[in-house]
C-alpha cells in the first residue's frame, strides 16, 4: 500500500529532547522522513499533500513502556468503580449490572471509600450471581460468597483469603486468588473483543502513542491481539512481556516479531498491602509478600537469557527490589532486566541498578495517586518514587501507565513527573521526562532524522515551553504512525 507524500510546515519539529534539536518544517514519503526545514524541505520536488501547522509543536510518537492494552480496551464492558465513595454507591452498581455468569468490576479505591462491602453483601446485592471487583492496583479484590466457592477449586494459599474472627471469610482476596477469579471473568464475544481492541488503539493514537510494551496476562487476549497485529490491523508497534503460564505461546509471538520476554511477579502493591517491605508497614501489619524467592529469580535469568529474551520483575517494596537486585547480581549480570514500577528504592540499590544495566520501568502517576503513601510508609516516604534520584545516578528509565490502573495519556504521565510528583525532590525536567515515554533505546537519539521511521505527534501547544502545570492539558492534533496519518482532531 503506498504512503502518501506529506509536508508539514510553519511548525517546531523536535527531532531529539536532549538537547533539543528543532526544525521548521519536516516531510516524509514512503514512510521514511526525507527532508527537515524549509528549506530543504521547499527544494524537493514531486506531488506533496502540505499541512501548515500554524506554530504548533512536533514531536516523536511516544511509547507506553508498560500498559494492560486489551484489559484497558475491554473495561468498559465491566463495571467501573473508580470514584466510588461509598459501600451503598457500590453495591447499586454491582446490582444494576446486567452481566450474565460472573458480575466483573474494577477500581474500587478503599482509601477514598467510608467502608467495603463483605462477601455475604456482595451474593446479596448480585441476586446470588458470583461477583469479583478488583482494586484499582489488581492485586487485591471483593469476592461473594459464590465467587469464594471457585476458589475451593483450586490449592489457594490460605493466607491470601481474608477471615474475620471467627475464621469466615470477608470476601477480600489477594494476588494468587485474585489471577485464579480473573479466569472466570466472562470474556466479550470474538467479534466483539476484535471491534474493542481497534477501538482502544484508536482512543491511543488520540493521546500520541505508537508504541506500547504490553504486560499480556491473559491467553485469549494475547491470541487475538497478536492476529490482530500479523493482519496489521494493529499498526502501533507492540512488544509482549508475558507471565511464565503463557510461554507456549513463544513460537507464536516469536515468529510474529512482537515478543519482548517474560513477565514474573515478585510482590504486591503498595495499596493493597501486598508489596514486600524490608520492615512492616506503618499503617498496618505485615510486611507484604514476597512471591519469588532468589532461587526460582535465578532460573528465570537463565531461562530468559538462554532464549534471548528480556525480563520484566514486578518489584514495588525495597524487599522485593532488593531480591531481584541480589539475584541479578549472582547470576553475574543480565542486560536484558527490567524493574516494574521499582517503587521503593534506597540509595544504594539505585546506585546497584544503574551498574548492572537493570532498566527501571516508572509509571508516573503513581505519584500523584498514592496520596495514602506517607501514612502507608511513614519515614521511608523519600524512598519512593525516586525517579530524579535514579536519573541522576545513570540509571535507565521507561515510563508507562499501568493503564487501565492509571490513564494511558502521557501528557497526564509527563505533568506527574514534571509537576504533580507528591515528593517535590524527585521531580524531573521536561526533557527527561519525554525521553521517558521514547521508544526502547531510542534515548539521546534523533528519532525524525532523515531515514527515519516517520512516526510523529503535533500538538496544540510545545510541552517544553507551554509550562510544568499545564502539561496535562496538551492536546494531539494529528499522529503519524510510520508515514500514515492515523489521527486527527480536525
């Protein structure tokens, strides 16, 4: 299929952010970029479909270093509590939902709500449908009485169903049993979940997103974006990262050039209380949970670095950074790690990270979120988030949303980490933001240099001058995705 010939002039092309490298005027044809400003962009000659910008910035289509992509596409089949306040304001949801099987919601927020429903509330208001709502982090959820019954057919560890005094269960359930009830969730129909996926890559391409690194945890969902993807029906670049239950589907993804490595929880959420500390939380008892061991980290190494593949450790509390850290080190070092969210993080694990190549993989509106964590944490609240901290010590960082936990747009990301970050020690520059959100190794480079791929975001405004606290307020104009215009506001 031919691309068309296109100029854009009378705009601010930055073709890198570090420094910033700027043009007036940029053209690409057959995909590739062919001229930059104008230059030599007026000395080419042929048939050209020329845009004037009217000032407005340029920049490299951004990428989502770490997004659930068909969960976020599907959620709004599901029941969405996010915001709700109260128990009576989300037991009427659960009872006006018209869902058949199991009654499915997400992003309920404890912090924010006067109290949570029990098992025996949730079978009533549901009519004795089983019911299962996740907690906006997904690693903890509210189960009735009739969902607690699937669980009796599984070997669930007993510490990861909450009982009340007397030894009943109160319908929380955490991590493990929480990835055994998302088996249950009643899936959309094949057409439908095709008609969804397009959708969600099109609500993407309204944010100016070309890329997307995808935690995949679900067969069904990685069978069908992946076909989606070889039809090149799905034209954003996509790189899996998949939970260890999926690797018969390597072969697959392998030949379809959309594998990245695996994807292995190592704790919790700091929400939820699951994420594994070094000392116990100060809000709470416990100290989280650590779901792998050293041992069972260093075989993933190996496994991962025998196919060639990269690995992505869920580790948010400094003990389950720490095990990971520890463990990369014994296996004498592996370039091919990432730390998911590496939430907590002292000095001298930072200073560990950036020595053994280990990338570390932030999602910036998590410091905007957590508005719970010094009273979660209490004296380590500097510990979190430490983003400018691991910058500066040479460390490799990747942004992302963790969508649907967090909005995918990352101008909303960029604004957390430039301006909204609870901890103003930790805030990034503008620059150092956006390198975030570039493709795998594209930092320091010039991604619209003439030969490159002609993937590019124009905006309503230059997110380097328009100012920190208006960051999440830019809009996408028009996105370009390898020479193909696939969005625009007009």
């Amino acid at each position: 299929m031919s691309r068309p010939a296109v100029v854009l002039t009378g705009c601010r092309v930055y073709t890198s952010f570090n420094p910033p490298k700027t043009y007036d005027a940029i053209a690409w044809k057959d995909g590739f970029v062919v001229g930059l400003g104008s230059e030599e962009v007026g000395a080419l000659s042929g048939d050209w479909k020329v845009f004037n910008m009217a000032g407005k910035a340029v920049i490299p289509a951004m990428t989502d270093h770490h997004i659930h992509f068909v969960e976020y596409a599907v959620a709004d089949e599901y029941i969405d509590l996010r915001g709700v306040r109260t128990k009576a304001e989300l037991l009427t949801r659960v009872r006006m939902s018209k869902q058949g099987g199991m009654v499915y919601g997400a992003g309920w927020d404890d912090s924010i709500m006067d109290s949570i429903p029990s098992a025996s509330d949730l079978e009533s208001a549901s009519g004795g449908r089983p019911v299962f709502l996740e907690r906006v982090c997904g690693h903890l959820g509210l189960a009735s009485t009739s969902a607690l019954k699937i669980l009796q057919r599984y070997d669930v560890n007993p510490f990861l169903v909450d009982r009340d005094g007397g030894g009943n269960p109160t319908g929380v359930v955490r991590e493990r049993a929480v990835e055994l009830l998302r088996r249950h969730i009643p899936k959309p129909a094949p057409d439908r979940l095709r008609a969804l996926i397009l959708k969600g890559q099109e609500r993407l391409f309204s944010y100016g997103l070309g890329g997307l690194d995808i935690i995949a945890m679900d067969g069904e969902y990685l069978k069908t974006l992946t076909m989606l993807k070889v039809k090149k029906d799905v034209r954003m670049d996509i790189r899996f990262f998949i939970v260890p239950e999926l690797m018969e589907s390597l072969p697959a993804l392998r030949e379809a050039g959309v594998l990245a490595g695996l994807k292995v929880f190592v704790d919790g959420s700091l929400g939820g209380g699951t994420a594994a500390l070094r000392q116990p939380y100060s809000d709470r008892p416990g100290r989280g949970l650590l779901r792998e061991s050293r041992s069972s980290i260093l075989k993933y190494l190996e496994i991962c670095d025998s196919l060639g593949l990269e690995i992505a450790f869920h580790a948010i509390g400094d003990e389950a950074v720490q095990t990971v850290l520890d463990s990369v080190e014994d296996y004498g070092g592996f370039k091919g790690v990432r730390i998911e969210h590496a939430s907590m993080m002292d000095d001298e694990m930072i200073e560990r990270a950036a020595r053994l190549g280990v990338t570390l993989s932030v999602q910036p509106m998590f410091a905007v979120s957590d508005r719970w964590l010094r009273e979660r944490v209490g004296e380590r609240f500097w510990m979190c988030y430490r983003w400018k901290s691991m910058l500066e010590k040479g460390c490799s960082v990747v942004a992302g949303s963790d969508a649907p936990v967090e909005t995918p747009n990352p101008f909303h990301g960029l604004w957390a980490a430039v301006h909204g970050h609870i901890n103003p020690d930790e805030r990034v520059d503008i620059t150092q933001a956006l390198e975030m959100y570039l493709p795998k190794g594209a930092t320091g480079k010039e991604l619209l240099a003439r030969g490159c791929k002609a993937s590019l975001v124009a905006l309503d405004r230059d997110p380097l001058t328009c100012g920190p606290e208006n960051l999440k307020d830019v809009r996408v104009v028009m996105t370009v995705k390898d020479g193909e215009i696939v969005y625009s506001s007009s």
